[in-house]
C-alpha cells in the first residue's frame, strides 16, 4: 500500500501512509506500537532506507534494545510490500535546549526548584514545574514537558537539572 506521491527518484510519502502503518504495528504488538507513536519525530524514505528520528536516546535505545525494528520490517513488508533497511537517530532539533545531564540532583539543587521554574530532564527535555509536594527525601513535582505533557517525578531519582 504506497503513496499515491511516489516520484521518480523512488521516494514515497511514508508520513502520509505513517498513520496507517502503525495501526499495523499496533496490530502486531502495542508496544511496539505506542514507542514508535510517542516517540518518533519524524519520518524520512527513499526506495532503500526509512530514517526514523526519535525525540531521544532513550526512547531511540528502547527501540533496538525490544527488537521493536523487527516488527516494524515485518509490517512494512508483510502489509506495505515496503523491504528496506531503518535507520534509526536522536537527533535534537535546531534550537532545542536539552543538556547532558550529569547524576541525580542534589538536596540544595531540589530545595532550590519553585513551582513555575524551568528543569532540562535527560530524557524528557525542557519543562516546567507545575507542583511541588513533599519533603527531602520525597519530594516530589509534577512537571509540564514540552515533548511529553505532564509528569510526576520523584525528584531525588529524577535525571533532572534546574535551568
């Protein structure tokens, strides 16, 4: 089932068909499913390779340590008539903010987070903190992110950093 966009270099409109491929996904295993449908940003096919750009590493490495990619090659094939390699990446996009976050945060960096003041998470990006409940130890904040909506973390165990 191939775009109707098909050009001559052999290229495909697969983020038209994207929406109808992860049905199929879904069909065959949800979470294989529900990572590909959270977590890729963004689609790109040419007649020999499908590049997948995932918002993070972590999700980008949840991706190949599942064995998710096999199911995706037996979709496209099986249901797409679509044999090709994937190429997987974590690219950020220009702009983004996102840091390295080194470690846990410590009971100052916590103590000096405020309900509406901005965090860099290591896997979720930038967000905003919402609500803050509980003391050290167990503080815990419920953060907007950008590319995830809303989280409730347990700050001492979070990959979180103050911006």
């Amino acid at each position: 089932m191939r775009s109707q966009n098909s050009e001559e270099d052999g290229t495909v409109g697969v983020r038209e068909v994207w929406p109808e491929i992860l049905e199929s996904v879904k069909n065959r295993r949800r979470f294989a499913w529900l990572l590909l449908s959270q977590n890729v940003q963004s689609v790109g096919y040419s007649k020999k390779k499908i590049r997948l750009n995932f918002q993070n590493a972590g999700s980008r490495d949840t991706y190949l340590s599942a064995d998710i990619e096999t199911v995706l090659k037996e979709t496209l094939v099986e249901d797409f008539g679509i044999s090709c390699e994937i190429e997987v990446t974590a690219e950020m996009p220009t702009g983004d903010t996102r840091l390295e976050i080194k470690g846990r945060p410590t009971r100052a960096q916590i103590e000096e987070m405020t309900v509406g003041g901005e965090v860099i998470h290591e896997q979720f990006g930038k967000g905003a903190i919402i609500s803050m409940a509980g003391a050290w130890p167990s503080t815990e904040a419920i953060i907007d992110f950008d590319s995830v909506g809303k989280k409730r973390l347990m700050l001492r165990y979070a990959p979180i950093a103050g911006v």
